[in-house]
C-alpha cells in the first residue's frame, strides 16, 4: 500500500484518539446510599456466646466446619461442582462478564473490509469485412477498508460499561448467595436427618420396653391380678409406637431425596447411612450490625445494582447533546491483482457528522425519569435487604436464646419424667396403682424423650439460619473488582 494511504491511516487514527480522550462523562457520581446501622442487635446472645469483632471466631470459607462433621463435609464439597442453580448462577455471572466487552467494544472505531473486482467491455466488428466478433473490455480490483467510530463525547459508552461492569459485580454477589442458600439448605437437611435418627432410636428403645409391657400384663391377667383391659391398654401403647416408628421413615426418606438433589444427584444415587447421634450446637461470633452490609452477598448485590442503575441515568442524560460520528475509508484500486498494493494507485476520504435529535416527543426527558426511577427502585431494594438481613439475624437469635432456655427445661422434665415412670412400673408390680398410671407414665417420657430431640434439632437448624443471615464465610473483599469483571 502506497505511503500516503499509510500516512492517511495514522492521522485517522490520531483524530480518533484524541476525540477518546477530549470525552467527558454527564452524570452524577455515584455514592452508596446511606443505611444508618444500630449499635447493636436487638435480641439477646445465647447463654454462653459473646459480642465479637467481626473477625474473631466468624464462620470463613467453608463455615459448616464450625460443626466438626466429617458427614456435612462431604456433603457440602458436592454444592459447587454439581448442584445445577449453582451452575445456572455461575453461567449467568459468565455472561454478565461477556456483556461488558459487548458494551466496551462501542468505545472503539469499527474497521470493515469489502475487497472487489469489476469487469467490463463491449463487442464489435474486428474489420470492415470481417464476418466475426471479438470482444474488448476491461478489469479493476480494489481494496477499501472503511473506518467509523461514534466518538464518546459525552461518556454514553464509559457509562455503560460501568454499569455492565456493576451487574456482573451484582452477578457475582448472586453466586455467592446461591451457593450459600444450597449450603445452608444441606446443612438444615442433614441436621433433621440427624433428629429423625434420633427419634427413631428412642422409639425403637419405646417399643422394646411397650413389648416387655405387653408381656408382663398378659402374665398378670393370667395370674389372675390384671384386668384384660390391661393387656389391651397396653397392646395399643405398643401399637401406636410403632406406627410413629414407621412415620419418622417417610421424614427421613424426603430429607434424603432432598440432599441428593442438592448435591446434583437423583435421589437413587444418594443413600445417607443411619447417623449414630447429633451434632452439638456451636458457640459462634455475631459481631456487631454494621458489619453485616459488608458480609451478606445479597446486600452487596442490591448496593451493586444501584450503582449500575446510578450509570444508567448518565446514559440517559447524554442522549440530550449531540452525537458526533467520524467516518473515512482508505484504500488501494489497480486493473491488476499484482499490482493492486505495490501501485501508488490509493484513495482516501475522512469526514465527521455531528446529529443532534430536535423532537422526538419527550421520549428522552421520559428515558431520564425512567431510569431514575429504576435508580429509586434500587436504593429502596438496597435498603430494604439490609433491613431484612437485620431481621434474620435477630430472629436467629431470638430462637436460639429461647431454644437454649427451653432444652434445660425439657432435660429436667425427661428426668423426671423417668423417675416417674420407674415408680409407676414398680407401683404396678405391687399391686397398689392401676396400669392407666403406667401408660400416663410412659407416654410422658415418650412425649419429653421426642421434644428434646426436637429441640437440639431446631437449634442446629438455627445456628445454620444464624450463619446464612450474617453471610456465611464471604465478605466484600471477595467481590470481583470492576478491572476483573472486564478481564
């Protein structure tokens, strides 16, 4: 190609440069909105806990360790590589990272080729007296390479790939949030497995004592010291022990189907052995409310997703000057594909277009309103999730504070409960009380056995609750930064 086409190609392009960097953005600057924090929360720590710094003793990275729980651990390691929302939640984030080179590509000139041959040429007489005809004609081969490039003056572009950049910095909260959603939820199924055990150990023991019960008024009806409705009062404790037997089999089935989908299994695939007792309820760290707007995901999402609405008006706004477009081809033309680059045969054309739109019927000065109103919407989500995460926590606290109460009032109702019962047994066998306080006695014990176990159970299940409200193991160092969601 000719040295002037090469000359021609550099001042395009410098044009071009400086139009980039002479740009300024319209817009306000973004500011996170303010969410006044409490000093502290509502609600009263567990017996035992304390008010920590945020990094002393909080659940980091894989949080369902605080459990000690070789069985959980195994579970947990499934949720990222096969639980298919997680995945969806990763593709997602994928594409939201892809949107932003889509958006950035607007930044820079667009550079097409549309090489070309043309033919032409006419026939005629070779002589006077010729009877034949021959053709004439001709040939011309070009190279045009178009240049166009919308100059950012006013920042349009710049503005909308920060805001692509924050919807992937939201996208990328998102993951998080489902990964911790399907965890928390893993972790809440194995502790009511753990619990359905548990009855059913209990009401296994249960029926081995109402056999023994069975046995022992059928001996004494047949001594001649029981009634016969003894035997059926006891026949049908027995009975119905067993049918809760059977039913705590349906709860333990479902839990298990659960995991395994979790897990990104058919619930074929997944058999969960009988777990020999319960998890203790960890102490953990709670820390104070304001940390909470920098551990929770879904926090960081919503405040993400304000700042991109924020850009969003800036793009909205700059639609209100005018556009400048720069434009101009280069290229070479010869009647001859050999010489078609080494022939001085160039041409060139540059030329700039400013548009500016005159009516159009309010349709910009309506984009505006829309696109703050979208920012309104988004700071009130923003807000409205940190107050819902001020709530979860609290409401995991009040249960647990209430739950740790209610276990030592269930423990000494199942000792006494058995002491009870040992005198009633013992009372019977002597003749001096009727079968109906047995039975009284039994069902007691049965009824505080199974509530102790329910109670554990529902604390494990809110210590999880507790963990997911303060956000799991993540914080907002761990957030993409804009420079990497561009990469």
């Amino acid at each position: 190609m000719s040295e002037r086409i090469r000359h021609t190609g550099v001042a395009m392009a410098a044009v071009i440069a400086q139009l980039a960097t002479s740009a300024c953005a319209i817009g306000m600057k973004y500011q996170r909105p303010e969410m006044p924090s409490p000093p502290a929360f509502r609600e009263s720590l567990p017996p035992g806990w304390t008010d920590a710094q945020p990094s002393d003793g909080a659940p980091r990275g894989s949080w369902w360790n605080v459990y000690k729980d070789a069985g959980l651990d195994a579970l947990e390691d499934g949720v990222n590589i096969s639980n298919q929302n997680v995945l969806a939640a990763e593709a997602q984030f994928r594409a939201a990272k892809a949107a932003i080179g889509v958006t950035r590509a607007g930044e820079y000139p667009t550079v097409s080729a549309t090489p070309s041959a043309t033919g032409s040429g006419a026939t005629g007489s070779t002589s006077l007296f010729g009877t034949g005809l021959a053709p004439r004609g001709t040939h011309q081969y070009s190279i045009p390479i178009d240049v166009n490039y919308e100059a950012d003056v006013w920042g349009s572009i710049r503005r909308s790939a920060k805001a692509e950049a924050a919807a992937a910095q939201a996208s990328a909260a998102d993951l998080e949030s489902a990964r911790l959603l399907y965890e928390s939820e893993i972790a809440s199924d194995y502790f009511q497995i753990q619990g359905v055990d548990a009855e059913q150990r209990v009401l296994e023991t249960a029926v081995r004592s109402y056999e023994q019960s069975v046995e022992l008024t059928q001996d004494r009806f047949q001594g001649g010291v029981a009634s016969r409705g003894d035997v059926a009062l006891a026949q049908t404790q027995l009975e119905t022990a067993r049918a809760q037997l059977t039913d705590v089999g349906i709860a333990r089935a479902q839990f298990e189907h659960a995991i395994a989908v979790l897990t990104g299994r058919p619930p074929s695939d997944l058999e969960i052995p009988s777990l020999s007792s319960q998890t203790p309820a960890p102490v953990l760290s709670v820390g104070f409310p304001s940390t909470l707007l920098e551990r929770r995901p879904d926090i960081a999402a919503a405040e993400r997703r304000v700042a991109a609405a924020n850009e969003q008006i800036g793009v909205a706004r700059a639609a209100f000057y005018p556009a400048l477009t720069f434009g101009g081809n280069v290229g070479s033309q010869a009647v001859e594909i050999a010489s078609l680059l080494t022939t001085p045969t160039g041409f060139w054309s540059v030329g700039a277009q400013v548009a500016q739109t005159i009516f159009e019927g309010g349709k910009r000065r309506a984009q505006v309103r829309l696109t703050q109103a979208d920012y309104d919407t988004a700071v009130a989500t923003y807000k409205q999730t940190v107050l819902t995460g001020f709530q979860q926590v609290d409401d995991a606290l009040a249960e647990l504070d209430r739950l740790a109460a209610e276990a030592d009032i269930v423990n000494r109702a199942v000792d006494a409960a058995q002491q009870s019962l040992d005198i009633a047994t013992i009372q019977y066998r002597g003749g001096l009380v009727s079968y109906l306080q047995v039975i009284t006695a039994q069902t007691s014990l049965l009824q505080n056995q199974r509530s102790a176990i329910d109670i554990l159970t529902r604390r494990l299940v809110a210590t999880v609750s507790l963990i997911k409200a303060l956000g799991g193991g993540w914080d907002t160092s761990q957030l993409p930064s804009p420079e990497q969601v561009r990469r």
